[in-house]
C-alpha cells in the first residue's frame, strides 16, 4: 500500500519561512487558525489519520503515478533526456487530489459541515469536490466568470460532484477574485466551514499543511526515477502558479546538492502590467490573503492584474516558502510565455499521446528548452502536474487551426 508521506519539515512557530508567510488575519480568524494548526499537527502524527489517508491514495485515487521517459519528445529536442511523472494521471486528473483529500479529512475530523475554496482552472475544485463527496461534506466552490468560460468542463464536473458553484464577476473574474470572494464567504462562518485552499498560500498553517500533503509525489518520485535509471534526476522542473504541484516534487530533493530545481512562472503575453503572471520574476515582497510573499503589486501595496493562457496559474502571490526559496537562491525561477505553452501543448500530445493541462505545458516547454543546453547523458523530471481535457474547449475554439 502507498504510504501518506507526511514531512516533519516545518516554518517557524510563527509560521514563516525566512520572512515569508505568517499570520495576517483579524483576531477573531487567527483562533480558528490556531485551533485547524494545532488539530492538523496532532492528526499527522496519529496513526488512524494516516492509514484512512494512505488507503485512500492507493485505493482511490490510484497512488503512485508513474515516472514515463518521454523518449519521442527526447529524440525529437535533442540533449537530455526527459521524464515526467505523471500526476494527471490521479483520479480528478490532477495533483490537486492529494491535499484536498487530506484536507477533507481534516475538516471531517474537527467536525466541519461545509467544505469551502477558490478555484481557477478548476482542478483544484473539481478534486475539493470530490473529496467532499466521499467523506460527504458540504461544498462551495467560488470560481471567477472569465474562468468558468474557459473551463466550462470541470463547471460540470463539480455539478454533478454536487458542489454549489459561485461564480465571481469582481475585477477581471479569475482566481484573485475568487479568492477574495472565498475568503469574505468563509468569514461569515469560520465555525462550521473550513477553508480548503488549493495551493500552499494563504496564512499558517495552510502552506505547511499543503506541502506536507503533496510531498508524497516527489518521495514516489525519488524512488521511482532511482529504479529506473540507477540514479536520481540532474535536474527537476515544475510550474509554480501557487506552487502546491512544485513544493510537493521539489521537497523530496532539497538536500540534494547535486539537482538543479527550475520553476517555471507564466509570462503571458509580455512583461507589462497585467500582461503576465511572474511573480517570483518580476515581483516583490508584500501580503497578500493574509501572509507575506513574492507579490505582483502596484505602488500601493495592492496587488497587480495579471495574466496566463493556463487559468491555475493567474495569481499575483506565490507561496511563501517558494518565496523563500527564490532568496536563498536554492530553486531558479524562470518563464515561459503563452505561445511557448500552446506550441508545446500540441508537440507533448501529438509526440507522447498525452495531453496536458495548459499549466503543465509550461513546465514541459521549458524542459524543452532545458533539454537543448544539456548533454545527452543528462535527465530532467518533469512534474506533469495535470492532464488537458479541461482545456479542449478552450484550445479547439481559440487555436483551431494548430489542430488542423
């Protein structure tokens, strides 16, 4: 049986990875937070906890995914050799699964009714979505209208799931907004909801709790890639939005000196206001949704429109210890623009037979590139954090003509 890694690695009791992340909520909030951090690290720890939720990776969302060397999409770039673990493979179709579950249970066991969230994309809600209906909780979603649009098949897949989806027509009506909209919602009723964010942002202890749930995707993939090659990978990959797909592969690899950690940040259509979502790129500390971060921001401190062709990655934060990370200078963050991430949406599909989510096209475009500069005897392990099919409405309408 798969097991629930859950890491001993923490922020400080302040909950800040060097001078990010913390605690920036009214008094009454910071009580309700203090009491989910203190359930949260006393159920990681025990025993009945961890089976239920190592049952379910296993049993239910199909636990582990497996490491797949790309080799048409190798031969075809040229250099080193890339491998991709394949997170769109869970049920859901994404990683998103693996916190939402844990966070599920969580709720369940501090006796919440409702599950509540953003989503962009709506990996984040359609996985949120379903674990509310196994452990059968209530569930709001918020989702802003621009998103919707473009996603309009995990609309329906939440629907049927049997959430209640809120649209969000505030602002430019994508993830900040819903964001927003969540948190006012969840205010109202901090007592019988839980807030279940879909990334590791937000105040502590949100960016610890997700991280230490989604760490069991590059423990699997430590092992995997050993036995398959005899070593670990040169070098790892992964699109950072938020950051839960890349803090869960990179946290298994951290203490190696010898990997290279590249985060791939959207740059849209250009790097001026609104046109892009870089944040750890172009970006400086702020607060942002009640901790301290990287921050698209204005000369305010308000945070900036922004930008993605991929709806999981248009968020002016990013999650703290990312933040963190960036400084210390242990992860390089680097971009990837839109047309990158179509072009490489269709050669990944049409070279490998996978399809992949518009947000992990970016990762993939940039191992592409990364590829090309290395040696043959090089690897690269991408984090394929989810599959396309929420994006063929989307991809077929406003790029026809690439399916011709």
């Amino acid at each position: 049986m798969q097991t629930a890694v859950i890491t001993e690695q923490s922020p400080d009791a302040g909950g800040y990875f060097g001078e990010y992340g913390g605690v920036f909520v009214p008094p009454n909030l910071e009580e309700i937070l203090l009491e989910i951090k203190e359930s949260y690290l006393k159920l990681r720890n025990d025993p009945g906890f961890t089976k239920e939720l190592s049952s379910l990776y296993t049993h239910y969302v199909g636990r582990p995914t497996p490491v797949y060397y790309a080799s048409n999409l190798t031969e075809k770039t040229g250099g080193a050799g890339i491998y991709l673990k394949r997170e769109d493979l869970n049920h859901t179709g994404a990683h998103k699964i693996n916190h939402c579950l844990g966070e599920a249970l969580l709720a369940k066991r501090m006796g919440k009714t409702r599950l509540i969230a953003e989503t962009g994309a709506g990996q984040h809600g359609v996985a949120l979505a379903t674990a509310a209906a196994i452990v059968r909780l209530e569930c709001s979603v918020y989702m802003g209208t621009v998103d919707m649009r473009k996603e309009h098949p995990n609309v329906t897949r939440m629907k049927i799931l049997g959430a209640e989806v809120i649209p969000v027509s505030d602002g430019l009506g994508t993830l900040k907004e819903a964001v927003d909209a969540a948190f006012a919602a969840y205010m109202k009723d901090p007592v019988s909801q839980f807030y279940a964010i879909g990334s590791v942002v937000g105040p502590d202890p949100f960016p610890m709790m997700v991280r230490d749930f989604q760490k069991t995707v590059g423990v699997e993939a430590r092992e995997q890639f050993l036995k398959l090659t005899g070593k670990l990978p040169d070098n790892l990959v992964a699109c950072v939005g938020g950051g839960s797909n890349a803090i869960g592969l990179f946290t298994a690899f951290l203490k190696d000196s010898g990997i290279d950690i590249y985060g791939v940040e959207p740059a849209g259509i250009g790097f001026k206001d609104g046109q892009h979502a870089a944040t750890l790129t172009m970006g400086s500390p702020g607060i942002i949704h009640g901790f301290r971060c990287y921050l698209l921001q204005d000369e305010n401190g308000e945070p900036s429109p922004v930008h993605s062709i991929a709806s999981g990655l248009d968020y002016p934060g990013v999650g703290p210890q990312h933040s963190y990370l960036k400084d210390t200078g242990r992860v390089k963050y680097c971009t990837i623009n839109d047309t990158e991430a179509i072009e490489t949406f269709f050669s990944l599909s049409r070279l490998e037979g996978i399809i992949p989510a518009l947000e992990s096209a970016h990762a993939v475009a940039f191992a592409v590139k990364l590829a090309g500069s290395l040696e043959r005897d090089k690897t690269i392990l991408v984090n394929l954090s989810g599959r396309g099919d929420k994006d063929m409405d989307y991809i077929a309408e406003n790029f026809g003509k690439e399916m011709l």
